[in-house]
C-alpha cells in the first residue's frame, strides 16, 4: 500500500498539535497522562514479528531475538550482532509511527532506521529514511526525535563494534495504550505458525500494564507520575519510598490472576532489596486475603522447587473484578510475608523473579535500600500470570475506518513466518520470496540466565512443509 508522505506527515502534526493543546507529550514522556500513553507497537501480542536479513541467501529468516525483544518482560534478552545487521520489524497491519527506542545493555555503534509498504531487501528505493547513523546511547532508553509516517515494516540497520543483549524494542505510534485490551481468542493458535519458531508465550502480556487496565494505587512523588511504571516506557518512571511495615508501591490488576513472575527495570547502580507480595482485597478493601486461602492474611512463602505447579485453577474471564476504589490506603505488611524478593546488587539496574502461581488482586512492594532513605525508581515493572500468547491477544481501540491496501480491503491480520514477498519484478515474474521457513527449534525460556539465553536443542525440530520454493541463490536488488 503506498500512502502520500504529506498526507502521513499532515497527521502526525495535527497529533502532536492536538497534545500540545492537551498538555500531553505525544512519544509518553515523563508527565503524559496514563489515558494518552501510547501503545508500544513492537509486541508479538499485537502480530509484530521480527526477521533478520541474510547476505548469502538474500533472504529474511526468523531470529532469536524475535522472543526477547518482543516480549513484554524488561528481563529477558538476546545480544545483537556486531557488525552491519538489517533487522526488519514486520507489523500486522499499517500503522502511523512516530518514535523508536531501544532498551539493551551499554553497546557501542549506530542506528539507521527506515519504514516501508513492502519487504524489500536493504537497499531498495522503496524505504524511506526516519533517522541515520543515530550513536546507540542516544536511543538506549530514550526516545530519538520524532517522525511521522504511515509504515507496516521498518527496517532496523545496525552498525555496531561492541555489543550486548537487547532487551526490548519499542515503536510508538498515535494509539493509546489504554485503549487496547486482553481477550481471549475464540481458538487457540500455535505461536509458531503465527510468530515462527522463536516466542515467549508465557511473557508475552504483562498484566501490570495499561493495557491490561491495571492501576498504581500507591507509590512516591506525584499522582500524576504513578503510571510511568506501568507505561511501557523505559525513559519514565515513578519513585518508591523505602519503607518497613508498608507497601510503597501497590499495582492493583482488573481481575485476579495467578502471578508468577515479575520483571523490574531501576536505575544502574541501585542497591537494596525489593519484597513482592501478592494479596487480594476484601470487598470492603479492608483486609488483604490470598485467593488460594481466602481467610488467611498471610502469604505463603514461594518454593522454588514448585515453579511448574498448577495455579489455583481461577482464570482471567472467571474471576471476580478487583475493588474498583482506586483511592486505596497503604497496606500494613506486618502479618504478610513476600512471595519472592529481588536482589539489586549495583551489578544491573534489571532484576526479576519466578515463583509459584499465586493468584491476586494486587501486586505490592516494600523498598529496602542499601543506603537508608534511598528511594527506588522503578522504570518499568511487569508482571505475569495465567496469560499465554496461544490463549490470549490484544484488541485495539475501536476505529471507524482502518487503513486499506492496495486492492481496496482492508489490511490487518496476523503477520505469519514465510509470506514476505517483493515486488512484482520486471517482466511479470513472480513475487520472489524474502523470508524462509527454518526448521523449528524449542522456544526461548525466559525463567533461565537471560544473557545469553539458554535455547534447548535436544527436541528434534518438527516435520513441516515448505508453503513456497527455497528461496534462489541471488536475488536482485531494485536499483
């Protein structure tokens, strides 16, 4: 689908000029209001994928680091390659996109970005430029400058002489995150016929986010900061107080779900220990219960050795809504003890945990720094329960016409491993293949070391057939 670029640069203006009048920051920075974040477009949940450009086949393939950098935990990564790599972002439809940043450890290198209608091999004529040569420290964590264009691929160039594991991507668009929610499919799918081999199911919704309508009930600072750590922004975040006997940080989810994993993003050199617990709320909001026991106002201590157990057997669509009082008051810790603690030694400023599913309301923190008083900027927290990628996905903002390709239908659907093509080239031949199936390997565990993440080998890859030809031995480039 072409779309004219003064078009495309007309809507992304009149956004930016519409939050302005609002006093919102279109990219989310520090301050935007909760309502007006924007979802980050670079999620398997949302149909993104993510391939690799391969000189000697001149093919795009699948790649491991689809599973890290697409999920939704701030933990899990996948070192990018040194040296000049073309990554393409393939997107389940046409979005208007107008920021990108990267959240990895320090490496040194460059950026180049461009987006584009179709697939074509690094080079074509038919990407347009967004950001060149852009030092990586300048979108580690930080949103780069602004653009405003209509794309459903964006090639990812990078040039890089020092590397480490990337964390996450993150494409800002014009739709807000709280706009979306989780529902779950009319089917089960297999992710990898939707996503191909490399996903993370199990980490692929994180249920502290807006999206998933979650609340910060309580933190540090101002009100209006609070969501920052919920907003799948690694440049915002939200301060927790040190305390002893009370939460400093409370996340309030909009169902209860059997929590069994969380994720933290802070700042480098941060010291100190984090104590998780997961409650439920009477309905009066007096008095914290656990859902597994439901009179006790302790918390069983997490057994490690029981990772794989059974939640309680509640789900997301059968269990009650959480108390709707978002006014909620600090909960006493006293009688309560955490269910997991995450250790920062100054090493990393990323931390996470699993433990057994315990199923809940509310997510708390207690802060307990190394140096007394020290507060806790938590940049991103994610937490994860009983949502799987095969069972669940993401419904977007209601619109009343979508953008349509070239034939005149509208465009959406998943993205699936082996359907990229190129242009029609010259003489009427057919659309040569860009991208190749790969036999299919053990997925990415997130709950192992995440750098360098351990993939299982031993399963033999499975029986498949190939849906096109191998792609040819050269392929030609458009001039």
């Amino acid at each position: 689908m072409k779309v004219n670029l003064i078009l495309a640069a007309s809507l992304a203006l009149a956004i930016a000029a519409a939050a302005q009048a609002d006093n919102v920051d279109p990219s989310g920075a520090q301050g935007a209001s909760a309502v007006s974040t924007p979802k980050n477009l670079a999620r398997q949940h949302l149909g993104a994928n993510l391939l690799i450009y391969t000189t000697s086949s001149q093919s795009y393939t699948p790649t491991e680091a689809a599973a890290a950098w697409l999920d939704d935990d701030i933990a899990t990564g996948w070192p990018a390659l040194t040296g000049k790599q073309d990554y393409l972002l393939t997107l389940a439809e046409p979005e208007l996109v107008n920021n990108f940043c990267i959240s990895a450890r320090n490496a040194t290198g460059t950026v180049s970005l461009y987006a584009g209608d179709e697939a074509a091999p690094p080079g074509a004529k038919s990407w347009t430029l967004l950001e060149k040569d852009v030092p990586i420290e300048a979108l580690n964590e930080k949103l780069g400058k602004p653009f405003g264009r209509f794309a459903k691929y964006i090639l990812i160039e990078t040039n890089l002489t020092d590397s480490g594991p990337w964390y996450s991507l993150y494409l800002y668009g014009d739709k807000s995150a709280a706009g979306y929610r989780i529902v779950q499919r009319a089917q089960p799918v297999d992710p990898h016929v939707e996503f191909g081999p490399y996903s993370n199911p199990s980490t692929s919704f994180s249920i502290s986010s807006l999206y998933a309508h979650c609340k910060v009930t309580t933190a540090g600072g101002d009100t209006a900061s609070w969501a920052n750590a919920i907003d799948d922004n690694p440049g915002t975040g939200t301060y927790v107080a040190a305390t002893q006997d009370e939460a400093g940080l409370a996340i309030q989810y909009d169902h209860a779900y059997a929590v069994q994993r969380v994720s933290v993003l802070t700042d480098p050199g941060t010291k100190g220990k984090l104590d998780l617990f997961v409650i439920s709320l009477a309905p009066e909001g007096t008095a914290p219960t656990t859902s597994r026991t439901r009179g006790s106002q302790y918390i069983k201590v997490a057994n490690e050795t029981a990772l794989n157990t059974d939640a309680s057997g509640e789900t997301p669509a059968a269990s009650a809504a959480a108390p709707s009082d978002s006014n909620a008051t600090p909960v006493d810790l006293t009688n309560l003890h955490p269910v997991q603690t995450i250790n920062f030694d100054g090493s990393t400023p990323r931390g996470s945990v699993d433990f057994t599913p315990t199923s809940g309301t509310v997510i708390l923190a207690r802060w307990t720094p190394v140096t007394p008083g020290q507060p806790l900027n938590v940049r991103e927290i994610n937490s994860f329960g009983d949502l799987a990628l095969n069972d669940y996905q993401l419904a977007p903002p209601p619109v009343t016409e979508g953008p349509q390709d070239s034939s005149g239908s509208a465009a959406g659907g998943k993205e699936t491993i082996g359907k990229e093509t190129l242009p029609v080239g010259e003489g009427g031949k057919e659309p040569l293949p860009v991208a190749e199936e790969v036999p299919l390997k053990t997925p990415f565990d997130p709950g192992v070391p995440v750098f360098p993440p351990n993939i299982p080998i031993g399963t033999p890859p499975r029986a498949h057939t190939p849906h096109f030809p191998p792609p040819p031995v050269s392929m030609p480039v458009s001039p």
